[in-house]
C-alpha cells in the first residue's frame, strides 16, 4: 500500500501504476483492460482497440522544435504507434487540445490540420475533441482502432522465442540531445525524433500471419520497453550488443554512447517482438515485403530481468527503467538518454 | 480565413471551431463528425459514441473544492453527460493525468479510484489512460459510448417543437460562485456543481421512444447551449423566463440575479431537449416513471436567434454565447456567471 505522504516522484510512473491493481472495473466487452498499449473491447461483433497518450509543452516537446503541422503529425503518430504494436488499424480519433488564450490562431490551427492529415494518411478520421485554456499547450489524443485480426499482446512470449526490433535504435533520442542543446548536430539528425513512423503495417502483418507472440512499441527505451514483455509474459531476455541496429547517423559516437542510446534513449517508436523459432523463417520471407527492416538482436530466456551481452567477454547487466517523467531526477533535467544500463565487472 | 496574427482570444472557442470546417477527413464509418455533443461512428454493425472533455486546474476547478474522489466523479459526470445528450450509455473510458512529480499518491489514487466508482456505477469500464508530467493538474476523459438507439442529435429541431429541460438551473453555477468566495453560502449549496449527475436514463428513454427531436447537455449555460440547437437546426427559439425551473437554493437572490444564473451561469449538466407537438403527451407520461423532472419552458420558432420573454410586457433580448475560456474577460477572471442577456426597453 502506498502511504499517505508519498509522492509520485517517490515511486514513479509504472510505480504508480501498479498500485492501481484491484479497482473494481466492470468487465462486459473487455477483453483487454489497463495495462498493455491499447485495451481490447468488444464492440458488438468485433474486436476494437482503445489509446490515449499526451504530449506537454516543457515535458515532451517545445514548440520552436517544429512547425504546428509537424507537431499535430507528431501527436498522431505516437499514439498510432500503439495501435501498431498490437496489430490494428487507426480508425476514429478525438484530439483534446489545452493552450493559452493567447495562442495564435493560425498555430493552433497548423497543428489541428498536421494531426488531422496523418490521421487521414493512415484512413483514421478526426471525429472530434476539446479545446481547454491552460497556461501551457498540452496534446491529449485518443485513437479508437479495429483489430483485425486478433490483437498481438505483451504477455505472449516464452523462453526460447527470438528478440526482433523493426528499423533502428537511437536516432530519435540523439534528436532529442540535440533539440535541448545538449549535443551538436544538424537538423536533419533530428527528424527521426520529430517525425517518427507508426509501423502500422508491420503491426498488422504479425498480427494477421500469427508470426509474432507478444509486441510493444519502443517508447520508453528498448530496455524499459522489452521489461514490460518480460514482466507481462513471466520470462528474462538476453540482448546481443552487437546486434543492435544503429543509425548511420550515430556513427561518430563512442561506441558507449551508442549503445546507452539504443538501449535507453527511447522515442524510437519501432517495434520490439517476439517470434518463436518455428515461425522465423515466415517473418523472414514477410518481412522482406515490407518496407521496413527487421532485425534479430535476442532471445527470450526462463527466468527474470534482461541480460546485454556486448562485445566477447564484455557482459551488461541492464536495469529496465527507461525514461520516467516523475522519477527523481527528472526535476534536474537529466537527459531522457541517461542510461540506466551498469557495466558488471 | 484567420490572419496569421489572430489569436485564440480574439476568436473564442466557438469562433476557433468554425475556422475547422473544410478539414478532409476520410468518411468512412463516420455518421456524426465534428460538432455535436459526440461524433457517432460505426463499428462493425453497431452505431458507437465518442467523446473528450478536460478539467484543468485553475480553470475549471481548485483541488480545495472537493476530495480527490469528488474530483474524479465529477469527471467522469460531465463527459457521460455527452453521452447521455445523445441517448446513449457510456461503456469504456480513458482517463489521461497531466500532475506534477510533487502529486501525492493518496490524492492521484482518490482520483481515479472516484473515477472507476463513478463510471462503474453507469456500467463503463475504465480500461486504460496515462500519466504525464505537468506544472498544473489536467484531466482528459474519453469515453467510448453504445448508442442502442438512433442518436439525438443538436440538429433535428423544428419550429413548434416544444422546448424542455430536465431538473433545475443555475444551483451549478451559484455553487460555484460560493466556492470562488464571491457569494456566501455554505457547502451544501456547493453539492451541484460539484457532483453533477448526467441525465442518462433520461436521454436514453428520449431516444428510444423518439420523442425528442433535438437534444443537448447545458455545461456551458442554457442560451448558449440553445444556440447550438438552433444553428444546427436552423431555427430561432423562444424561452419564458417565468417558467425556468429554479431551484430552492437561489430563492434568497434577486430576480435578475436568479435569472442570469439560470439563463447563462453552467455546469448545470440537465438535458435541454426539443419536443414535436404531437409527442408532448408522450414525454409527460415516460418522464413522470423517471426520478428527474422536466419542464417545459418555451418552443421552437422560424427564424434565427433566441429570446427570453420575461415577466408580461418585459422582454429580453439574449445573446447566445455562455462561458468560453478564452474570449476577452477570461484572464480578467470574470465570474462565469456574468450574463450576456442584455434587457431591452
């Protein structure tokens, strides 16, 4: 039981989550509820899929970074991405806007349009929303999903399946660094944090061949993200360093600092499965069809935690925490890539 | 068109919202869109609600106001009113928390345990939401709606329909006015704007027995709520200032007083329905088996705008916009109460 002095900073987002367990929720049409990227819901004769995630001014993003469209393209996408992750298709989307009353129209009205032209792109219609005032802009968005085919969760995997990751780890959060000034860079290198992709399509290919066993989308950092499979699925996780698959555009880095960003940086919003090892050489054969590449970079092992394994002889031993806005720390402004990884011995 | 200088102040909400219009918006599955209390959209066979609305701190409530609990209730009351203006049941819900890392455990779980409460209570299941940092407290709800029965909509108005609304207006905004300091009075006159009780049962009978023709939910006050039914239905409306149900605690006011509160102060969370003559024998017979009354106060007429006819030889003259946050005066903290009823002669 949580106290009741503490405070969220004390046990943090996915802290705090868990002492949710046990509130009483009526359960007709739920197949999925809290707890995984999207809840499942029975809606007459077919499955559905309900997200909501926010972006705030300050926390997640500050407006010089982008154009108002490309924001609205931005708040679209990380939630779509949680539609990917299980498999389904964007259809119906409210946006609940709060900004000052001293917001420029043609702002407010850039980013309203940006959303509503990616939810189109990916044939979601904008069906609604909000506008607040509030002393600074904050992006909640809610994306209703049909599902297809029936939705890939995080609790599937077992020892033994295949670790894969869709396209490349990292990019987003050096985007970031440089974004906050914390790194130099060019803009271009920034693009990958600011326009990320929604892996709809191989979302819904791994759903609809059965390929995958469990999946999630890459927010939070490829380690924070893989605990959450772990965890839901009762399993441990071996994570071949070398396997990772990084961007060109980190090719200056240290090798160190690559890696903390792969592993840690989040905002990469690929997605991160598991394949039992009948069913490789189908995602193999598929995924050359797509136009996204996928990589193998583990295995899902019995037991508990997530192991790196780097370079011979070189062993990581990770913590799976990834960024988490209450934790401590995140009031002196620790960059999100800080790793949470310590090298054992 | 907005110039590029424009700011949302300048427009208002409601200004802001019609600058939307000519947004492409793919059509497919989408019955209701943007502009009524929720968008209706289809789902496999079935007709299906969505909606969102926020409360940010300071501007729509202080935390001192009520318990945490009290807090989440209230949230979900006033989005399931959306649903009830449509005549439908509020089945799955989102919850998205915007708190600083300072929150107290005690006081976010209170929230959302209200919330569950509140929402289990109308048999919708909270099955998901999200947690972000931010300096002041926001809450956005989505609640996903069945509608089992033809939606009411704001635009099915016709001139002779009778106009009805259900329980009593402006005990919301008096309350609030209390708990601003502005007014005297004690906490128990404080209990309906805090927890307003959405009139589902009411706008389920009225959709199913298609007995009202137009309907809509008074949160932002009764004539600007009303001119939302008249521009979608392309009529004017007469309301009879003598026949508004007002309730017991204003009795100590002036008239003017009661009538602004009742006319423009809020929160109120009743139905405001239409009503076509021939149905009206059928509303008095169905609404006498619910526990909320209804009152008749006025009719629909040809013609556009809305007047307030007041004691005999005393006419008013209404402008139809209620409370928006963002129109000139918000920062002045103008009480919401204020009217915008001017009387003529």
């Amino acid at each position: 039981m949580a106290n009741s002095r503490q405070r969220l900073s004390d046990l943090g987002e996915f802290g705090f989550l868990a002492t949710l367990r046990g509130l009483r929720i009526p359960r007709r049409g739920v197949e999925v509820g809290i707890g995984d990227d999207c809840a499942v819901v029975r809606c007459g004769a077919g499955r559905w899929l309900l997200t909501t995630d926010a972006l705030v001014e300050g926390i997640h993003f500050r407006r010089r970074w982008d154009t108002p469209s490309g924001l609205g393209r931005r708040a679209f996408a990380v939630n779509a991405s949680d539609i990917a992750a299980m498999g389904g298709s964007p259809r119906f989307a409210l946006l609940s806007l709060a900004v000052p009353a001293s917001a420029r129209v043609s702002e407010l009205r850039g980013l309203i349009r940006g959303f509503a032209a990616a939810a189109g792109a990916a044939a979601c219609a904008l069906v609604g929303g909000n506008l607040s005032a509030s002393p600074r802009w904050m992006i909640s968005v809610m994306l209703l999903g049909a599902a297809e085919s029936r939705p890939l969760l995080r609790s599937g995997a077992r020892p033994g399946d295949h670790l894969y990751v869709s396209g490349r780890l990292g990019a987003a959060a050096f985007g970031r660094e440089i974004l906050l000034g914390r790194r130099r860079g060019t803009r271009r290198q920034t693009a990958r944090f600011r326009r990320p992709s929604p892996r709809l399509e191989l979302g819904r290919m791994l759903a609809r061949t059965r390929t995958a066993s469990a999946a999630i989308d890459v927010s939070d950092g490829l380690l924070s993200d893989l605990g959450h499979i772990c965890r839901a699925s009762g399993v441990g996780a071996v994570v071949e360093a070398r396997r990772l698959p990084l961007p060109a555009t980190l090719a200056a880095l240290g090798a160190e600092d690559r890696l903390r960003l792969a592993l840690s940086g989040g905002e990469d919003y690929e997605l991160l499965f598991t394949v039992p090892p009948h069913r490789v050489r189908a995602l193999e054969a598929a995924s050359g069809r797509l136009a996204v590449p996928v990589t193998a970079i583990g295995r899902v092992v019995r037991g508990r935690g997530i192991s790196v394994v780097g370079a011979p002889g070189e062993r990581l031993a990770a913590e799976t925490a990834g960024h988490d806005h209450f934790r401590a720390g995140a009031g002196r402004r620790r960059p999100a890539t800080i790793p949470r990884a310590r090298k054992l011995r």
